[in-house]
C-alpha cells in the first residue's frame, strides 16, 4: 500500500494498576462506552484501510470489547517486553504489507477529537514528514512526557517524566501520545531502541530522537483544546475526563436545539440522541441508546437508560430502562419502568407506579400506586388506585390481559393469568381471580363481620385497648345525657 492509504494502531495492553480495579482499565467507561471504545470510534471516522490493537493484559475482555466496536480490527498480543515501542512493533510485525501512513494512538486517551486527528495527519502529510506527534500545552503537566525542542523551535526529543531533568520537567508542552508516522521510517527507527532507561521499557518516543539524528523530519501539531491530551490513569483521571466528554455532549446537543437548563447537573452519553425542542430539567441521566423525540420533556430528576421517548411526552422523576413512551404520553413523578414497559401514545403511568414487560395502550392510565407486569392493557383502560398484576405462582411468570375501555375500581387484585374482556368493569376491593366476560361487573364482594370487644379480650393494657375504653366511657355519658333529655 501507498499514497494516502492509513493504517490505525491502537495501544491497549498496559494493566492500569492505578486504577485499582479488576477491570482492566480501557474498559472502564465514560459517555457510554469504554475508553478504548472512544478512541476506536474516533480513529473510525478517518476511514483507514486498516486497524490494529495492541493488547495483553485480560487479553480476552479487552479483544472482546475491541471486536464489538470495531469487527474487522487485528488484534495482536505484546509479549513480556515492556513498552510502548514494543508494542508497536509486534503491531508493524501483523501489518508487514503495509506501506503508508501509521497514526498511533493510545487506547486511555478516550477525548481525542475526529478534526484534531484529521489536522494532525494533514500537516504530517504536507510536511511529507517521518513523523508527527500531537502535543498540548498544560499548566500542571506532570506524568506527561515533555516535549524537548531545539533551538529552532523544532521537535528535538520527548523525555518522559521519571526520566527528566529538573529543567526538562519545567516544559508545559507534553506528548498526547498521538503520532502520525511514515511507515518505513518507523520500521526502520523501530529496531534500534533500548530499555536503558528508568523503567526499562522500550519507549516509542525514543524514536522521534533517533529520526532527528538521521536528520529525517519531524514535526508536532499543537491541539487547540489541551483536553484532548487527556489520559485516564486512575478514578480521579476517570472522573475529570467523564466531565469534560460530558460538557461537550451537552453543549452539542443545545447547539442542535435542545434545551439544557443545568449542564452541570446533567448528564448524557455519546451514544443518545435529543431531537431540536427537547427540554431537559435539572438532575437528569440520559444514557446509552436512549432517544427523546421533538418537544418531549424530561425531567427533573429522571433517569433513561436505552429509552424510546415520543414527541411531546412528559416524563418527571422517572427511572426507566429499555422502556418506549409513546407520543404525549405522561409518566411520573416517581415512577419506576422496567425493562419491556411499552406505553402508548397519549397514555399514562402515573405516581409510584412500578411497570414491567408490560404494554399499556393509546391513552390508558394507570395513576398511582400500582404494580403492573407482564400485561397486556387495551386502549382507553383507567386503572384505579392501587392495582396489582399478580403475575409469580413461585414457579413461573403468567400474563393479564386487560381490554379496551376497561375501568378497575381501586385497590383491584388481578391473579394472573387472567383477561379482562373489553368495556368490563370492576368494583372496588375485588380479587380478580376467573376471566371477566366483556361488558360485566365484576365483584368480590363478602359480608362485613364486626367481632366486638377482640380488642378488650385480646389486646389488654395496650394503647388501642385503653382508646376503647375512652370511646365506651365517652359513649356511656353521651347514653346517659339522652336518657335524661327524653325524660
């Protein structure tokens, strides 16, 4: 291969031990996905021929999660030489006929940019560079490699922070350790690094140094937002770079015609949508594949994971996943819908209402306090207060089916598996426990017994006892005083 063709090598071994977890560090998210995810994402977007991650530790989890995002990738395994070199090397080693140009990146380096990427390679290819790396300029740039130039201004080396002079470690100007290499230059500058250096790994910035003594060019791209230079190594790393990915997803979503009222309070993943006139209140979560069609509301206090909201819809103090509200529907405040709830256009869940794997029709309410699961409700339905779907025998799931136009008295129990026929209707109190035939009354209805004086007999010296014995008492003297008006 030559001309413009683009090989991507994505560096993905290292084991994160600053993070403190089992999980390997590139899987750990933020906006969405993992933070190798972005990067992989980002490269996508400059089309090239090929894409090649370097990967070691929990080699399986993150080959796994490399391959769902991007299922044509090579995936190869650095061996125990450490180092960033010689992970690019065993990378050249599976792109042998490869002969273009190399953009490296790391795999913690989750705010990288399409258009800094895109710029990066452009200079390096007007240039006709060797290589080209993408440096930052940071007030407090420790950890970071620095970038050493010479008298001229030009790229002299890159000295990494253990190995730096106190001078050296004054530098602003670090290595986002992003590089845009000429690949036979890279092969060639590749094989003669060494691990003499404090951490006796084989560095990839050693070979800037070696190319400038070969007199071949180098250059650096200034990024325009030193954000994009930000890498992920522990919780405190993670939680900054989910704050700046985040402020850039809401501001692109408002530049799109949404409305934001809290940007500091909110919090949307890359991989949801907001249609132009969305409202969003204070205190809201919208996550994953979750989608909000024009002029829904959401919020305040509301949290979306993979969520269909319709047009128009309100949602207020919502917890909802894999859920779909239909056009101008209404849910909450304080409602709770689980994954399969289906709510149809112009419908209602209402206040502490719980729903799952349920579909409830256009414009049927359930209002407030209710469980409804694994049912099927009609359109036009209004549930009462307090309905239960009881749905569990202790060995398996069974379905209510609720018609058209139903209305349920409150504090109804429906036994499943059980249907209510179309136009039914059903008193309150009842336990619905056989098939109601469309258009009947359905009642469970059982004469009231009064066992006077359980409470004296059963509950002595407690406090209801003593209540009825002030209630007698009182009774007793308003007896006697209409005894003596009548004589």
């Amino acid at each position: 291969m030559s001309g413009n063709s683009l090989a991507v090598i994505v560096l993905a071994a290292g084991q994160g031990t600053r993070m403190k977890s089992s999980l390997p560090k590139m899987l750990h998210r933020i906006g969405g996905r993992t933070l190798v995810g972005h990067v992989l994402d980002t490269a996508l977007v400059l089309e090239p021929d090929t894409v090649c991650v370097v990967v070691r530790h929990e080699r399986e989890l993150v080959a796994t999660a490399v391959r769902e995002a991007v299922p044509g990738a090579v995936v190869v395994d650095q061996d125990e030489i450490a180092g960033t070199g010689r992970a690019v090397q065993v990378a050249l080693d599976a792109l042998s006929d490869f002969d273009g140009d190399i953009l490296v990146l790391s795999g913690d380096v989750p705010l990288l940019e399409s258009d800094a990427l895109g710029a990066l390679l452009a200079q390096h290819r007007e240039a006709q560079a060797s290589a080209t790396l993408l440096s930052a300029t940071l007030e407090d740039a420790t950890g970071y490699g620095r970038i050493i130039r010479d008298a001229q201004g030009g790229v002299a080396r890159i000295v990494e922070q253990k190995d730096a002079t106190a001078d050296e470690a004054s530098v602003s100007e670090i290595n986002a350790g992003v590089y845009a290499f000429n690949a036979r230059a890279l092969r060639t500058h590749l094989a003669n690094i060494t691990t003499a250096n404090a951490q006796g790994e084989m560095y990839l910035t050693d070979v800037v140094a070696l190319m400038r003594q070969a007199e071949l060019a180098v250059g650096a791209h200034i990024a325009p937002d030193a954000a994009t230079a930000l890498g992920v190594n522990d919780r405190v790393q993670l939680a900054e770079a989910a704050r700046v990915l985040n402020a850039r997803i809401v501001r692109h979503w408002q530049l799109e015609g949404a409305t934001i009222l809290d940007p500091a309070t909110t919090w949307i993943d890359a991989t949801a949508s907001l249609a132009p006139d969305v409202t969003v209140l204070p205190g809201c979560h919208i996550l994953r594949a979750t989608t909000v069609a024009t002029g829904a509301t959401i919020g305040p206090d509301t949290s979306l994971v993979d969520c269909e909201v319709g047009e128009n819809a309100i949602l207020t103090r919502t917890d909802a996943t894999l859920a779909v509200i239909g056009a101008g529907a209404t849910v909450g405040p304080f409602a709770y819908l689980r994954p399969g709830t289906v709510l149809g256009d112009s419908g209602k869940i209402g206040t502490f209402v719980e729903t799952k794997n349920s579909t409830i029709g256009e414009r049927s309410k359930v209002p407030h306090l209710s469980y409804i699961g694994d049912t099927t409700i009609g359109n036009g339905v209004n549930l009462g207060a307090g309905a239960i779907t009881a749905n569990y025998d202790d060995l398996a799931k069974h379905r209510t089916e609720i018609g058209d136009e139903v209305h349920s008295g409150s504090h109804n129990v429906f036994v499943a598996p059980v249907r209510i026929g179309a136009g039914a209707k059903t008193g309150a109190g009842a336990v619905i426990r056989k098939d109601v035939p469309p258009g009947a009354l359905a009642l469970s209805v059982a004469p009231q017994r009064n066992v006077e004086g359980w409470v004296e007999q059963n509950r002595p010296g407690t406090g209801a006892a003593e209540a009825v014995a002030k209630a007698r008492a009182a009774q007793k003297a308003d007896d006697g005083a209409n005894e003596e008006e009548d004589r």
